[in-house]
C-alpha cells in the first residue's frame, strides 16, 4: 500500500479523515491528498529551488512533509483545526529524527486562511477543496494582492479541482491555467481525480 510505505518512511501518521470540522460551514472535512497523486503530479512538474509552497487546510501535514522531504523547499501548512494542527506538530517531531535538515524548513500555523497574510516569499499555493468557493475567493485575493505589491511568479495547484474554483480562477482573476495533470489509476474511476495549476506572472521591477 503506496500511503502505508511513506508514512513508515517519512515516520509520520496522516492516514484517515474527518467530518466534524463544524467549526464553520465553509470548511471542508479533512483528507489527505493520496501519495500517488502528489508522486504524478511532481513527476510532471517541478518546484526551483527558490519556491516556498503553503498548502491550505494542511490538516496533519502530509502534502508539507512530503514536499520538503522530496525537494527540500520551505513549506507552510496553514490550518484552522487546533487538533490537526497539533497531530501536525507531533508529525513534524518525528519526521525531524528521520529527516535531519535545516530547522525552519517546514512551518504549521494554526490559522483560518483567509486571515493567513501572504508573504513575499510565497510563490507556490496548494489547495485540495478545504473550504468553500466564497473563503477560497478571498484567499485568493490576498494572493493576488502580495502579488502586485511584490511582483513575482505565482502558481496555484488545484487537486480535484471543483468547477467553483475553476470559474473563479477564470473569469475573475488574473491566473491562466498552465497545466494539467491527471492520475493513472484513480481519473479513470474519477474525471476528478486530477491536478490543474494556474500561474499569475507580474512585471518585475530591476
């Protein structure tokens, strides 16, 4: 079982999910992304070496881990729920005697996301449907906001994207998609089962 091999490699435990995040009604259950998702869609695509990726709705860090772990970029996992933030922490703790890199190289905040303030360092956003398309808009926002006070490259990764977030990433914002990456396996069973990523490019000042 491909999840069974990399939570024993990775020393960590973010198996399962949740449905009684009823903290708010914008807020999607917790689920992980499946480990032979993340391992297509970084076959297909890369992360440079300057990158700092923040994941939305983290949960117990399973996308933050395994990109630090394959490409050694700062990550942030950003989530509201203090019980996964705490199993989150407690990942990070065993990862670390397993994985022993520069410390600060992966980041949790327990913080709801549309109150998360975009650094300028932040280029790479990654959303698997952790809430409503009404606080996604104004994530995105924010994001689109450092942008231009910090111009740079920006992209953001969509796993099971759903037609509210693709409408509103096209019709409203300044991203265009740039790639599509499907999963064997699981998008035959499901045309979901896929990964969309929209870049935003601003004029950078010399």
């Amino acid at each position: 079982m491909v999840a069974a091999h990399y939570e024993k490699q990775l020393l960590i435990k973010t198996t399962g999910w949740r449905s009684d995040l009823k903290k708010s009604t914008h807020h999607h259950r917790y689920e992980p992304t499946p480990y032979e998702a993340l391992d297509e869609l970084f076959y297909e695509y890369d992360l440079q070496e300057d990158a700092v990726l923040v994941d939305f709705g983290s949960g117990k860090g399973r996308v933050p881990f395994y990109v630090h772990s394959r490409f050694q970029n700062l990550v942030k996992g950003i989530e509201m729920s203090e019980e996964l933030h705490a199993k989150a922490l407690l990942n990070k703790e065993t990862f670390r005697t397993r994985i022993r890199r520069g410390k600060g190289k992966i980041r949790f905040k327990q913080k709801f996301a549309e109150r998360y303030l975009v650094k300028k360092e932040d280029t790479h956003f990654y959303f698997f449907n952790p809430f409503t398309v009404e606080l996604f808009q104004q994530v995105v926002q924010r994001i689109v906001a450092s942008a231009k006070e910090h111009p740079r490259e920006i992209d953001i990764i969509l796993y099971y994207p759903t037609e509210s977030y693709i409408r509103f990433l096209e019709r409203s914002t300044p991203f265009r998609v740039t790639q599509e990456v499907v999963v064997p396996g699981l998008y035959e069973k499901d045309d979901h089962a896929r990964f969309l990523i929209y870049r935003m490019k601003t004029q950078q000042t010399t």
